[in-house]
C-alpha cells in the first residue's frame, strides 16, 4: 500500500541541482496526501524565481511514480524566499540585500537593477528598489516616477510604488537637473535613511543600485547592511573588464560575497537572427572564470532596452518572447538562485 513514508523515501532521491541536497532534507516538501493511487504534495523552493522549477517538479513527479502503486501525482509549487537571518533594521525586514555595482560607469547598472527587481516581483517575490546613486540617480526616469506620495500618517515616509514593487531615489527630493554635492559623513547618514526612515516593511529582495567606481557609496551600504551580494555588472571592452575586477577586488576587500557578473551590450541581434559581437566576445564570461565567480548571463545591445529605460518602460514589461526580456528574466533568476545558495551555505556555517 502506498503511503506519506513511501513519497517522502522516492523523493529523498530527488536533489534540488543548486543546493546539492535533497527535497526532504531541505525541508521543501509540505502537505503530503496519499488518496488510494493518487498522490499529492506541495513544493515550497526558496525563491519564486527559481530557473529550475519545472526540472525540480519534473523530478519530483517522476520520483513519485516511479513507485509502482503510484499512479496519479499532484504537485502544488509554491516559494518562501528562506535567509539564515533576515536583517531587521528599525520595523523594515530585508531577507537578500543585492547590490548592481561596476567599475566603470555606464555600462548599464541602473537598467539591470530596474529590470532585475522588476522581473523578480513579476515572479511573485516582495521587492524593493534603492537607488543608491546619488551623484546621478536615473531610477525615476527609468520606471517613470517622480515623486514620493504624500505621507498623511506621519510615520515612516512611504515610498513610490510601482509594478508591485517599493522604489526610492534621491531623485524624487530634489529638482530636476540640480547637481549633489555631498561629504562622506552627510552621505552616510543619507544611505542609513534612506534605509530606516522610509515605510519599506517586509521584503524578499532589496536591491540596490550603486553609483559606478568603488567609493564612499560602496562602503556606506556595506556597514550599514549586511548584503547577502553583489552583482558586477559590465560590457564587454577590455577597459569595462579592468573596471569590473577593481569592483570585484572592493567587494572582496569589504567582505561581501559576490553573486555573479552580468555581461551588458554584449551583442546585436541582427535582422537575421545572427548575434554581432559589436565590443568583441566573452570579456565577462573570461572575467568570471579568472575569479571564480558565477557568470550570470549576457543582455543584448538593443535599442528596446535603450528607449525603454528613456520612457520609464523597462523592457521586462514587454511580452515573454522578447529576446531582451527574456535575457534579462534569466539573469534574474540566476541571480535569486545565486542568493538562495549563498544563503544555503551561510546556514551551514551557522
Ligand atoms: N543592453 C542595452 N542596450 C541598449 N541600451 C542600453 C543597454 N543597457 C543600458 N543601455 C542604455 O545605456 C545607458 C547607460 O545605462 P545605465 O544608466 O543603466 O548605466 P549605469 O551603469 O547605471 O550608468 P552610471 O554609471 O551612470 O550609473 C542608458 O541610456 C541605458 O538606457
Ligand atoms: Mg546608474
């Protein structure tokens, strides 16, 4: 007779592929039910942005019915973005705090950060967006947002909302067009309110877009919240390459993990459908590889994703088969994953 110790022994042979563990030992497995030959059971991963979502409920599945009474299987996915310690900071809870840095500026920092937190609430995660650069905060144009709402109770200031998720730049303080002139202590204290004062709550995944270079920002942040990682950002020029291993070399010296580098402007989809390398091939990929770090994912050159950011419509907004959507979607997820592992680790160090 099937029964609840009989699922749960098929699915201690099904390993999630980040985690090196199986889906028993690392608690995923819910609500087992056995009715007859009809099995079902939840799921629960550690991110809704899982990459590997369907091959984990596949192997699952299979698992299960590969017990020969074993006839029907009903699998429910769900996620709980799960940390070793969340850090809870004056009332707001942050479970992954992400920072997008580079070396070099301009090489699309802002843009990933915009679509990645995007991507991340489409797929179901409480999402947060700092826009750390306050030299040249360009997250208000990118989302088309320009202000704060009014804050009537007179508590923690509420932030702008938007695509479901919290956003907030020193952008929506300031006019338009007036240059920031600051000293690293006033800097300090701006990045602690604006970490503490605004109404940010319970979030899955905080995001925070830096400044370029390796400077007063990078290490306010870093002794202000204990960031789960960073994500390096670069294109592929030799010159954008130096940079990003300088802003490797700072995140180590800080002590914070990295979570990958994301290759921008990579390439040009052609009419054709061919790829042209425009700044030349493998730059981030060869960076990754020389430091040991995770290579997240190339984005296209692409003047959707150039207009987009222009109209405060990032291009993860568009349908599911756009190309540079699509790219930006992957890196996303490969970077939750990123997250989850580090978390993973974290733990068994704990
Ligand atoms: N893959 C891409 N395809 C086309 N345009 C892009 C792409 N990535 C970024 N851009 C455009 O390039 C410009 C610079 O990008 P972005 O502002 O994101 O860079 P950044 O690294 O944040 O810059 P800064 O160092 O000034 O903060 C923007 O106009 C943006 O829309
Ligand atoms: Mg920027």
């Amino acid at each position: 007779m099937l029964t609840n110790e009989a699922v749960l022994n098929a699915l201690r042979n099904v390993m999630d592929p980040d985690l090196h563990q199986d889906l028993v030992s690392l608690g995923m497995i819910k609500d087992v039910k056995v009715d007859g030959d009809k099995v079902s059971f939840t799921i629960e991963l550690t991110t809704p942005s899982c990459p590997l979502k369907s091959k984990i409920e596949n192997d699952a599945r299979q698992a299960v019915l590969s017990l020969t009474e074993a006839k029907e299987v009903e699998i429910n996915m769900s996620a709980q973005v799960r940390t070793p310690k969340a850090v809870t900071i004056d009332q707001n809870q942050f479970k992954h705090v992400i920072a997008v840095g580079s070396g070099k500026g301009g090489v699309g920092k802002s843009t990933v950060s915009v679509n990645l937190a995007l991507a991340l609430a489409q797929d179901g995660a409480k999402v947060g967006l700092l826009d750390a650069d306050i030299y040249g905060p360009n997250i208000p144009r990118m989302l088309g947002i320009d202000r704060l709402p009014e804050n009537v109770t007179g508590g923690k200031i509420p932030l702008a909302e938007i695509h479901g998720m919290k956003v907030m730049s020193i952008g929506f303080l300031v006019q338009n067009g007036q240059p920031l002139i600051w000293r690293g202590p006033m800097l300090h204290s701006a990045i602690q309110q604006f970490i503490t004062d605004f109404d940010w709550g319970d979030l899955d995944y905080f995001i925070v877009d830096l400044p370029p270079g390796t400077g007063d920002v990078q290490l306010s942040l870093s002794q202000t919240l204990p960031l789960t990682g960073a994500v390096i950002v670069t294109t592929p020029q030799q010159v954008a390459i130096d940079d990003a291993a300088r802003a490797v070399g700072m995140f180590e010296k800080l002590e914070v993990p990295i979570l990958g580098i994301v290759e921008n402007m990579s390439y040009l989809i052609m009419s054709d459908g061919s790829k042209l390398a425009v700044f030349g091939t493998g730059g981030g990929e060869h960076l990754a590889s020389r430091t040991g770090i995770t290579f997240l994912g190339r984005i296209p050159l692409d003047p959707e994703i150039g207009q987009g950011g222009d109209i405060g419509s990032p291009v993860v907004l568009l349908d599911e088969t756009n190309p540079s959507a699509q790219a930006m979607r992957e890196v996303a997820r490969k970077v939750a994953a990123e997250a989850s592992i580090k978390a993973h680790e974290a733990k068994g160090q704990g």
